[in-house]
C-alpha cells in the first residue's frame, strides 16, 4: 500500500490602491491508503499488546488485494472482538478512526 500526500499551500495578496492584504492557507490532503497508514501508525504506538497489534496491523496492511472499505470493516470487527473487552476507549478511538475512513473514501 503506497501512501500519497499533497501539501498545498496557496498565498493570496490583494490591493485597492489604499489598502493591502495578505493570506496564505496550507493544508494537506491524504489518500485513503495513507489515512490507513496513519491509522496502521496509530495502532503501532498504541499501548495494547504486541499480538493484538499485529492482528489488527495485518487486516490493516496485509490485505492488499481486498478494497479498503472491507479492510476497515475487518479492522473494526477486529477491534470489537479484541480491543473492546480491554480497553473500551481505545477500541472507540479505533472504530470512530475508521468510520471516519470509510466515511471519506465512500461516495
């Protein structure tokens, strides 16, 4: 899974001859596959055990010929099962990361 970022950053300076402004606005637009990333990164440095890590790593990253929706929805059925009994919050974290996801990548 490749991960695209664009940083954009537009400047806009105007004038009426009396007075001047200026404004720059930056933002960065991810990919669905780096928002997965980000998410596979947030799982990483989370404090939950190495073995649920790596479960939920794997539905995240090791799918690859699955569309990214259903590897979301695997990785919140994972979560559901594995994190939520544990450690409610993260689990709610997780799930709500996701959906955000889906929620993004879904027209």
């Amino acid at each position: 899974m490749s991960s695209t970022w664009v940083f954009i950053r537009s400047h806009w300076s105007v004038s009426d001859g009396k007075a001047a402004s200026t404004a720059t606005v930056e933002f960065e637009v991810v990919t669905v596959a780096g928002a997965v990333e980000q998410l596979a990164a947030g799982v990483e440095q989370s404090s939950l055990s190495k073995t649920i890590k790596r479960q939920l790593e794997q539905v995240l990253l090791d799918n690859s010929g699955n569309p990214d929706a259903l590897n979301l929805m695997a990785f919140q059925y994972k979560v559901q099962n594995y994190v939520a009994p544990i450690a409610p919050a993260v689990a709610a974290d997780l799930n709500n990361a996701a959906q955000h996801i889906i929620d993004a990548a879904t027209p």
